[in-house]
C-alpha cells in the first residue's frame, strides 16, 4: 500500500490534521450553539422584565391618578389645608441676616 516511510509520515499527518479540524469544527459549532441558546434565554428573560416593568409603571399610574388620590382623601375625610394652617418659610442670609 506505502511505498515508503515517508508517505506513510505524510499520511499519519494528513490524518491527524483532518481529525484536528474536525473536531475543533464541532467543538466551534457546539459551543456556538450553546451560546445562541443562552443568548435566547437571557432575551426572554430581558423581554419579561421589559413587561414586568411596563406594568408596574401602568399600576403606579392608575394608583396615583389625582382622581383615585380625591377619592381616597375623602374616604379618609382628608381635606386641603386651610391658609391659616400654613406656615411660611423663608431663608436668612448669612452675610445681611435680612429675610429673603
């Protein structure tokens, strides 16, 4: 089948090189594969918090509509301060001590 030794050399290379490519070919398409279906889980999971999100801020809206908060107040008997009740603040320089 071989003539020589030297083309039985050029064989046993030319088969341990195939058998490398190949099977770095399949460890790159498995790895490959294997980070597409994270990428895929991790997308799911970016979307379900995008809408977790998108509902919350659609309860928080409908819980602090002014309208709800009026109903509220006034099942509390709450009702806006009067002028009296109010106190008014203003600062003090430091350099003048006059009111501002």
């Amino acid at each position: 089948m071989f003539q020589s030794t030297k083309a039985k050399i050029e064989f046993y290379c030319l088969l341990t090189t195939a058998l490398i490519v190949a099977i770095s070919t399949i460890w790159v398409r498995t790895a490959t594969v294997r980070d597409t279906y994270s990428y895929v889980k991790q997308q799911k999971k970016l979307k379900n918090l995008q809408r977790e999100i998108q509902y919350e801020k659609i309860r928080w809206l409908k819980l602090t509509a002014p309208e709800r908060l009026e109903r509220f107040a006034d099942s509390l008997d709450l009702h806006p301060p009067r002028m009296d009740q109010l106190l008014r603040y203003s600062t003090v320089s430091k350099r003048t001590g006059e009111n501002q």
